[in-house]
C-alpha cells in the first residue's frame, strides 16, 4: 500500500508519548540479550545485539524518563483484524562520498546496515513498546500477537512512487521490521520493572 491509500481515520501523525523507565537495574546489555533471545538467524537485523552489547553501551542504566515522537502510526485493516504500523521516516545519504546517489543505493542489506550503525532497531523497539502501551489503554479487545504491525523506516530519498523497483519482493527506500509480540512485550516488562515474559 501507498502512504496516500491510509485515510487522515486510520493515520495518527506525530505520536507523542512518555513514560517511566522504572527498572533501577535495567541496563542497555538487558537490552541487547532481549534482543539477541528474540531476534531469529535470518532476521535482517539480526547482527544488531551485539552492536549494541558494546562495551561503552552496555553499561549505561536505563533510568527517568522516555519522552518521544512516533513520525505516524498507520491502521491496516478494520476490527479485530487491524494492525498498526509504525512510520518513522529518514533522509539519510547511502551513497560512497565519491558517487551521485540513487534509489538503488537503498537496498534492503545497505538499509538493514544504514539502521544498525545509527541504532535505528533500539529506536523502532522503543517506539514499539510505546505502541503497544498506547494501545493496551485504547484498543479493546487488544491481542499484540495479533494488532503490533511492525514497523516501516521510510529512507525518503530511497523511494520513487509506486513505481519503485522491489528486488526480491523489498521496495528500495522501504524498511519494514517485524520485532515480535513476545520482544516487545519483554521491553515493556524489563523498562517498568516487570516480570520480564519468557
């Protein structure tokens, strides 16, 4: 689907969210072995926990408050069968210094590459638990397995109308993402002190 086939009912632009990080222990290597637990081998970010279990990272407490903006989130589907996505949209350059860019620098490995190195999947994890947050407080009934859509990370300098090229079946400029309903139900668990879900 294009962004113009969601109506201004089913898009919420500029999701404004906060809430307390309330785990005193929590720290950005839990972060990292969630990550790890939860993402599969074939997963496109699945080199990502170990970016982020790096030493001058991993030590630093999750602890106050996270306060953000999600770009938009977009309702796919009606009822109990809606999922909703998260938008966050990007102008990153993926060109070589030395080259004119085009769309077809944005595939999905330099994309899945572009994401890691700015920490993109910890921000899209973030955005996530506050989505699901969102909507455990205003979607009845509400099943995460079934409504947490994923997310697209719009590289807008990647993307070319409907016409864009899809090698193998990825429109260039597209990012889409999929953390799990058990990973970001875990997030959620280890930020506010929870239990966290097996």
């Amino acid at each position: 689907r294009t962004l113009r086939d969601f109506s201004p009912a089913d898009r919420l632009a500029e999701m404004d969210f906060e809430f307390a990080l309330s785990n005193p222990s929590a720290t950005v290597a839990d972060l990292a072995h969630l990550l790890e637990r939860h993402l599969p081998p074939g997963d496109p970010l699945a080199a990502y926990p170990a970016r982020l279990a790096n030493p001058l990272l991993a030590g630093q407490r999750l602890h106050g408050f996270l306060t953000g903006s999600i770009d938009a989130v977009l309702r796919d589907g009606d009822g109990a069968a809606a999922r909703f996505v998260v938008v966050d949209y990007k102008t990153n350059w993926l060109a070589p210094a030395d080259e004119p860019l085009t769309i077809g620098h944005y595939t999905r490995a330099a994309m899945a590459e572009a994401m890691m190195a700015s920490h993109y999947p910890l921000q899209a994890l973030l955005y996530s638990v506050a989505l699901h947050r969102f909507l455990a407080t205003r979607w009845r009934p509400y099943e995460p397995e079934r409504h947490l859509g994923g997310v697209a990370y719009l590289f807008v300098r990647g993307m070319a109308g409907e016409h864009t090229p899809q090698p193998d079946g990825h429109p260039l400029g597209v990012f889409t993402w999929k953390p799990s309903a058990d990973l970001v139900l875990a997030t959620s668990a280890l930020l506010a002190g929870e239990e966290t879900p097996s």
